[in-house]
C-alpha cells in the first residue's frame, strides 16, 4: 500500500479532515497515488507551538538521550526499507533498487550522528588573571524550518532531522509536495523510535507560501534549505531580512575533467551511469565533460555505448536501470535543451526525444560539438542530458570548469598525482571527485561555494549550523 499521507503536528498524524489537498502522481504511469493534505495557517502555528514547547526541554536532553532516539530510527529505517523505498520509486519514479538504497544508506547518518552528538564540545581558555575562569560551550541555536526537495526526498529529509535533533533542536519539515511519502515514513520512524511529541513537526502546502510564513515567524531561528539557486536567494534573502542563520545547498553544473593519462573505458563507464542515476535529478551528477582531445573519440564511443544501453521503464520493473524523470516540465526542460543544442549546430550521438506518450520518459542523451555559450554548457540540466568537449590545455580546462558561477561538486581522472593534486587544488567547487564517485557519506561535508551554497550538512562540520557559541568569564 502507499504511505498514507499526513501532516504530522505535536506527536500526531493529520490526515485531510477537511484540509485542501493536492494529488501525488506517479511519473511512470500518471496514476493518482493519494491526496496530499496542505496545512492551515492554524496548522502552521500549532506545529511552531509545539517545536517551541519541546524545545524548552529537548535543549537540556542528555546527548546519551539523544543517541538513543536516533540509533532506533537507523533500526527502524532498515526494518523498513523496502516498503519505504518502493512508495519512493511509486511517486519519484527511480529504480527500486536505487530507492531502496536510498533508505538503507541513510540509516548510517542517523548511526553516525547518534554517535557524534555526543562529541559537541566546548573548551577552557587560559585566563590572564589567575581568579578568572573562561570557558565556552556550544548551545542549540533553537527551533529551526527545513526545506527539502524531491530528488532524494528520503536522504536530503533525515540529513537536517538528525542534525538538528542529535543538536538539541527542534524542528519545522516541509518536505516536496510531489514526493512525500518519504517524509511521512520519516516522521513515522522518529515517532515509533520515541522522540518526545513537537522535536519533528511535517507540513505540507504552497512552497513559496509556507516558506515565507515558517521563516519570518520570531520562533524559527535557523533556516535550512536544499534546492534550487533561485529559491535559495529568495529564502536567504528572507532569512537575512530576520537576521537568521541558514545552511543552503544548492544546484550546480558539475565539471568532469578527463585527462589523456585517465583510463579511459573506467572513467567514461562510470561517468556514464553516474549521470543516468536517477535520471540526472542529482545536485551532484557530471554534467559538463571536458574530455583531453588525444582520448575523446574513445572516450566518446565507450560513454556513448554505456548511455546508449541504459534500460529505461517504470522504476518497479525487474532490470530497469533509469526510471522517468519525476516531473513532466522536467522532460520539457529537456527538450529545450536540446533544441537550442540544434541551433548550435551540435551533434545528437544517442537520446534526444522525449519516449511515449505514457509517463515522463526522456532517454540519456549525449551531445557533442557544443560552444562554452550553449544552454547546456551554461545552465543546470537537472537531467540526463550529457554535453562532451574536447580540450587540449589543461589549464584551459579548469579555466572553463571554474567559469561559471556554482560550485558544488566536481570530477578529475588522471593517473598522474601531480595532475591530481593540481586540479584538486585549482578547482572551485565544495567537492573534488578523484578517479571514482566518493561524496555524500555520512562522515564527509557535502556542501558547495559561490552560488552552489553556503553550510556543509555531514561530517563533523554537520552541527554548525545548528550551534551557537557562548563564551563564560566568571571571576
């Protein structure tokens, strides 16, 4: 069965009961799964109450208190992952193996913070005077409202729960309308796992409308939000207005630099299914190939072959490899895309038409012979959708990788650790992939620079966000 769709408010599950709600639809087949409940004003104000209240208590909670509720929910997610992961491949359209995956792994980042909570440490400082104690301690910031998006709606979700519980706060979670089953199943896990009624609160409705109100309230105290560019400048402006402390992780246009001392069916392989995961919907995923032009035939054919044997259908069917992109303006996009690729004179090597009338199918497409000014090169495709360059400087190559205005995650193969270190160090971007994918685990910060983002979310910068600091003179 779908989740059944709720708000979640002070401990309790709300159902519509009158409420407006909107449908959630299945990207592979247009089936109406459920009828997602909006809050009310009211609605919005009972969950800023209730964050508030329990945070009077939460705050003084033993981390050891802390620990305990987050390592249940880790239990709880891997006892539920495969009904969990299968509401996720029904309203977000990935592979089931992916969406599965998805929860699994992310009981790791509820471990991993049960674990470092209990490492948020102060420190003393030597005094000048020998009467004088001064200490500082790190205190949570307060109630805080969460924003996340619907490509990874389970993992970008329980990343800002569990930092902002395992710090003491409390939280207000507006999770994507068009994928919320994940966010429901989340709520329930933290609810069964114990966590006193008001630390977690879900609501749902007009995004622009929830936002304003959450962030302007005087209760809400930080900001954390995952998302577009666009929207992230709006909320943080909004938050700037109110003098709130926010993390924002943004898009990107991940550069993959590819030099002629690279393996080259290794990296063009794991490029290639690398950017059909989740059909491209992925902040992270490779999206503009600079490829040494002694190698970029080969490279060219191996990627292309990849891309091109990609299997693509609904996400619950056995050997699927990419399901539909979540949205139907996201095939849209995609056809813009490739229609101003045209007028460019660019050539289409595999992809390129939108697949059925069924669904939001588009298929992984590969583009070559595009200029620096083209769409493709400029802005973030957000789908499978995969423009090949060949270069021959390598410093002209990180020059074009460094010529845009985001900055979130990167890609280098060389077997050259000169090289290696080189790009590593010229590259402006939050993360620098070397020969293999290795970002987003629990252990590591994941955030980006310029506009891609300001805050890292994992590692153990995770709990910045959520901290203040208070220094102590007492004599």
């Amino acid at each position: 069965m779908y989740e059944k769709l709720a708000l979640y408010i002070d401990g309790k599950f709300i159902e519509a009961e009158g409420r407006k709600t909107e449908p959630v639809v299945n990207p592979a087949t247009g089936e109406v799964l459920g009828h997602l409940p909006h809050a009310s004003t009211d609605d919005l104000d009972r969950a800023l109450a209730a964050a508030q209240r329990a945070f009077a208590s939460w705050k003084k909670t033993s981390p050891l208190e802390r620990s305990k509720v987050l390592r249940k929910v880790a239990e709880l997610a891997r006892e539920r992952a495969q009904q969990i992961g299968r509401n996720i491949t029904l309203d977000q359209g990935k592979p089931l193996a992916e969406s599965t995956a998805e929860v699994t792994v992310c009981a790791e980042h509820a471990e991993w913070h049960a674990e470092e909570c209990r490492r948020i440490y102060g420190r003393v400082i030597p005094p000048r005077r020998d009467d004088v104690r001064q200490i500082v301690v790190r205190e949570p910031v307060g109630v805080c409202a969460a924003f996340t998006p619907w490509n990874f709606p389970f993992n970008q979700a329980i990343r800002k729960i569990v930092a902002a519980i395992g710090s003491g706060c409390t939280l207000v979670l507006k999770g994507p309308e068009t994928a919320p089953s994940a966010v429901v199943a989340l709520a329930r896990l933290f609810h069964d796992a114990g966590l006193p009624a008001g630390c977690l609160n879900v609501v749902w409705g007009v995004p622009a409308e929830i936002s304003s109100y959450l962030i302007q309230s005087p209760i809400v105290r930080k900001v954390s939000f995952t998302g577009s560019i666009p929207v992230g400048k709006q909320l943080a402006a909004l938050a700037g207005a109110h003098m709130k402390r926010g993390t924002w992780e943004l898009g990107g246009h991940s550069p993959a630099i590819v030099f002629d001392d690279a393996d080259v069916t290794s990296a063009a392989t794991m490029l290639a299914k690398l950017k059909t995961r989740n059909a491209g919907q992925v902040c992270v995923s490779p999206s503009r190939f600079f490829v040494q032009r002694k190698i970029y035939d080969e490279f060219a054919q191996v990627f292309t072959s990849v891309i091109a044997s990609t299997k693509i259908g609904n996400g619950l069917d056995e050997g699927t490899q990419m399901g539909p992109l979540a949205h139907e303006r996201r095939v849209a996009a995609m056809e813009a895309f490739v229609a101003d690729a045209h007028t460019h004179g660019a050539r289409i090597m595999t992809g390129g038409e939108r697949l059925g009338a069924k669904g939001w199918f588009f298929p992984p497409t590969v583009i070559s012979g595009l200029p620096d000014a083209a769409r493709l090169m400029t802005e973030e495709p957000f789908g499978p959708i995969a423009p090949l360059v060949p270069f021959d400087d390598p410093d002209d190559a990180i020059r074009r990788a460094n010529g845009l205005p985001y900055g979130l995650s990167s890609y280098v193969f060389t077997e050259s650790l000169k090289r290696a270190n080189h790009a590593a160090n010229a590259l402006e971007a939050g993360m620098v992939n070397i020969n293999h994918f290795g970002s987003a685990l629990a252990e590591t910060p994941f955030g980006g620079v310029k506009e891609s983002g300001i805050g890292s979310e994992g590692g153990t910068e995770t709990f910045d966000g959520y901290l203040v600091t208070k220094f102590i003179t007492q004599c």
